[in-house]
C-alpha cells in the first residue's frame, strides 16, 4: 500500500520535474468552458486580450488598476557584459535588487531612462548571486552603467512560486480548481475564477478581505482536505492570497467578457442564426462581430476589469464588514431555547435544511432544485453550490465548523450567508439578539446527547 502511495505522488509530480537538456513545456492559463464554446471569431479576441492583460504562469503582466500588490523594484544598471553580433542575449550586472525576490526570470523589465526608456524587455535569465541579468537585445533598447530600470510583478511572482508550490496540485494553474489531485478529492478544490469565497467576514454582497482568505490559508478548512499551513510566515502568506485574488480578477474579468458575447455569439447560437430558420449567413454574423470588436469590446474590456478590482478594493473597507451592534447574549439556557424556536420556525425555516434535530437531513435534500445558471433541474436530488458541486447541509452535531469555530463565525454565517451556496442571510430579517440566541443554540448542539 505504502509503495502505491509513493508512485501515485511520482506520477503526479513528474510533470513538474525538469531534467538538465530538457526545456519545460509552455505552460498557459487556461480558458474556461464558456469561452471555448464561443465561435473561434469571438473566442480569440478574448483569449488575446486576457493574455495581453495577465500575461501566462511565467510571464506574468501588470495593468493599471487592480487592487494587487505587484511589488515592483527599481534597479540601475552597473556593467554591462561585451557580446557579439550572433548573441541573441545582453547580460548586465545591476545593483538594487539584493533584496528582491531571487526568482526574477520571465519578469517583465521597464527602462525607465537611457536609451530604452518607456520600452519594456523581459528577463531571460538572472543570477541573484551576481546580480546579472541577460534580457534579449533588440534596437530598442542598449543598456549602459547607470541607466535605471523596473523589475514588475516580483511580489506577484513570489506569490506565484508559493502557489505552485502548495496549492497548484488542487486548485490548478489558473485556480481552476482542476489540479491533478482534484479528482480524489471531496469536497472538491475550490474554483477562484468566479471570484467566490465561501467563508467570509463580509455582507452577503461584498468580496472576501484579504484577511478572511489569509485565514483560511493559515487555519485550512475544517471537514475538508484543505489543509492549513502555519509554517508559512505572515509575507507567504499574504503573497499567495495576493496571487490568488489576481487568479480570481482574471478569472472574473473573463466571465464578464464571456457573458457580453455569449447570447449572439456561442456556437449554439451561431449554429441557429444561420440555420434555414435563423435566416442569417455567416457573413452577416462575422460582420456584425467586426463591428462590436472595433466599436465595443474596448469598452467592455475596460469596464470589466474596473468593476471587478473596484468590488475588491471595496470588500477590504470597514463598511463591507459584518459587525454585531450588540454582544453576544449570554449562553444560557433560556437563550439557547429562544434559538431553538427560531430554528425551527417559519421565520428562518433552518429545519428545512438541516432537519428538525440538526442532523443535516431536511425536506430539502429530498428535492429536485433549479439550476440558476441553466433554469434546468439538476441531476441529483438535494442542494447544489454555484460550482454545480451536490451540498448536504452540514450536520450540526459534527460540531465541525468550516468557517471557523468562534461565536463570531458563526454569527457571520447567520447574519451575510455562506456566499455560493443556498444558505441564505438572516441579517437583514433578524434582530442582533435573535441571531445570536441562535449561535447559542446552533453551538450547543454538538455536547448535546438529547437530540
């Protein structure tokens, strides 16, 4: 048994390996279902866009904009190596980088004075022992002692490796949530790019702050197989969630665009415009496309990225945090009855979910729900999140709380709902008092033999 482990982790880390001769195959963010199935003429103009804007795994791209902490650092050009015509690298030794991350290649460089200022050329190899640089030469740019320059995205970068390192395995390269051990996982890996995080401290309407995805790096997720990693210091773990908010900007960025083109222009759709009922020819449909492309899509793309990074910047303000106005009601036993009423009343309709004892076996699961995103009824009887995954409502006498385990936490849950599922907010339709007689009540159950 022991030696199958072994090979299955062989196995899955082989594609990772690198051996000396070999070059690493281009590896690319890939593009979600919805754009692959857009007709190849409005599928590539969003491909090309979101690889100008996010670049690829290891050549990252900065735009002004995103609410994401890129980490750029000047340097200055020291010497600069003699080369021949018929060497297609410059190498030059720089000085201002002894504290910067150690893993610059694939970054882009911005000459910021000399001859290349205002161009951009992109590190093919850097020695942080030396301080060499060699970048690809080009009429451009002819680097001189004292010219400065910007290294962008090393912070990002740094996030970047971590990610590879930790999380890349679950959640995949692009935070897909398909990485190679996904498979045999559930609850499944989560999918950043629809930019949707469960366990927040935030109103039902507002993003995760950085600090709630810090959290659940540090602390895992408890009933699942996300782990916590503790052994991180604070700046990983403030890099990785820097570069996983960048994952989910990009992956939301392209869901706006996907969702701009989709109604005319997915395949489906195209297929029954030129139909012999549709009545359209396929002329007509590209010329159409054309003209939104030139007139329309620049716009789009613009409001896209804004709207996203503009929801993030505001998710990390004070007024996007969910904030009891009272402390909590004492733990008693007349208040965890109060909250036992609640629960099982019309009002909040808890038992419907969870059952009449808690035990995660309501009415609910016994129905066949809608699916909003296609308004068709699901396969599988029960409860489904956003990411189409089969959700039975947590038994709550596990006293395993995913969220986190405070009173707070729980609280939070009541009060602004866990995001991307069917548990809804009780915040805007219960008193401070009545939420938290049912904190009191929900938290008692696990030491309570009786139900």
């Amino acid at each position: 048994m022991r030696f199958g482990f072994s090979r299955l982790i062989l196995l899955l880390l082989f594609p990772l390996i690198s051996f000396p001769g070999c070059e690493q195959p281009q590896v690319e963010f890939v593009f979600s279902k919805k754009t692959n199935e857009l007709i190849p003429e409005a599928a590539k103009p969003v491909k090309e866009a979101l690889v100008k804007q996010f670049g690829n795994p290891f050549a990252l791209t900065q735009f002004e904009g995103l609410p994401t902490n890129f980490g750029d650092i000047e340097g200055t050009v020291k010497t600069v190596e003699p080369s021949g015509a018929d060497q297609p690298l410059i190498r030059f030794q720089v000085t201002g980088l002894s504290d910067a991350y150690d893993k610059l290649q694939g970054l882009p460089l911005e000459w910021t004075s000399g001859k290349g200022q205002g161009h951009f050329s992109r590190i093919k190899e850097y020695n942080f022992e030396t301080g060499m640089i060699a970048v690809e030469k080009s009429e451009e740019i002819d680097p001189q002692p004292g010219d400065t320059f910007l290294v962008e995205c090393v912070r990002l970068q740094f996030g970047r490796d971590l990610y590879n390192r930790h999380c890349m395995h679950c959640h995949g390269m692009s935070g897909e949530g398909t990485g190679p051990t996904s498979r045999y996982l559930n609850p499944p890996p989560r999918d950043f790019r629809l930019g949707i995080y469960k366990y927040t401290s935030t109103k039902s309407t507002s993003k995760a702050q950085e600090a709630d995805l810090e959290r659940t790096v540090k602390e895992g997720i408890a009933g699942t197989y996300m782990p916590s990693f503790k052994l991180l210091t604070e700046d990983e773990v403030s890099a990785i969630v820097n570069y996983v908010i960048w994952l989910s900007i990009r992956g939301e960025t392209e869901k706006k665009l996907d969702d701009e083109l989709f109604l005319d222009y997915s395949q489906e759709v195209y297929d029954e415009r030129t139909s012999e009922e549709g009545g359209e020819t396929r002329e007509e449909v590209l010329e159409e496309l054309k003209e939104f492309m030139e007139l329309d899509f620049p716009d789009t793309l613009e409001f896209a990225t804004e709207s996203v990074s503009e929801a993030w910047e505001e998710a990390n303000e004070e007024a996007a945090l969910v904030i009891p106005k009272t402390p909590r009601v004492p733990d008693t036993l007349e208040s965890r009855e109060r909250g036992r009423i609640l629960y099982l009343s019309q009002k909040t309709k808890c038992a419907s979910c969870h059952g009449p004892q808690g035990r995660g076996n309501g009415t609910a699961t016994q129905d066949f729900w809608t699916n909003p995103a296609t308004n068709e009824k699901y396969k599988n009887r029960g409860l489904h999140d956003i990411w189409g995954n089969q959700l039975p409502p947590r038994d709550l006498h596990r006293g395993i709380y995913r969220g986190g385990r405070r009173p707070i936490d729980t609280y939070r849950r009541l009060a602004a709902g866990i995001k991307g599922t069917p548990m809804p907010a009780f915040g805007g339709s219960l008193s401070d008092e009545e939420l938290w007689d049912l904190v009191n009540y929900v938290m008692s159950l696990p030491y309570d033999g009786n139900r």
